[in-house]
C-alpha cells in the first residue's frame, strides 16, 4: 500500500496520509506550496523538501515482505 509521509520539522510532527489530497486537504494552513505543485513532483524518486516540512511517498511493508527482503541479501552474499 502506498502512503504519503508529512514531516513538520518545527515542532516535530510525523503523520501519514494513503492520499496526497488527503495531506494537502489537512496541513493547507502549514503549506506554502499548492496542491498543482505537490501533484507535479515526482515523489516516486525524491521527496519534497521544504525549510519546514518533507513529504515522502512510499510503500508499507509486511512482515513477509522484510523476509524476503532480508533473505534475498543473504542469498547475495
């Protein structure tokens, strides 16, 4: 499942979001970006960085899936 991660670096606050209209819709007031700019970056390959705020897009993982991680790095090795 893919998830949008809303770090505000003063004070530290870390939400989660599972849309990027979600995140926008809750922190308009902290955002000094509009919702156009969030959708136009590629927050598949890197995050939006800001003085006071970072916005991740990433995948949750399930136990099963660090397994496999995991046990395929040892197989490397």
């Amino acid at each position: 499942m893919k998830v949008f991660v809303f770090i505000q670096q003063k004070p530290l606050k870390v939400k989660t979001y599972t849309s990027l209209t979600a995140l926008y819709e809750a922190n308009k007031s902290v955002l000094n970006v509009s919702k156009s700019t969030l959708d136009k970056s590629d927050l598949n390959t890197h995050p939006y960085v800001d003085s006071r705020f970072i916005i991740v897009k990433t995948e949750t993982l399930s136990s099963g899936d660090v397994r496999r991680i995991t046990n395929q790095d040892v197989q490397k090795v």
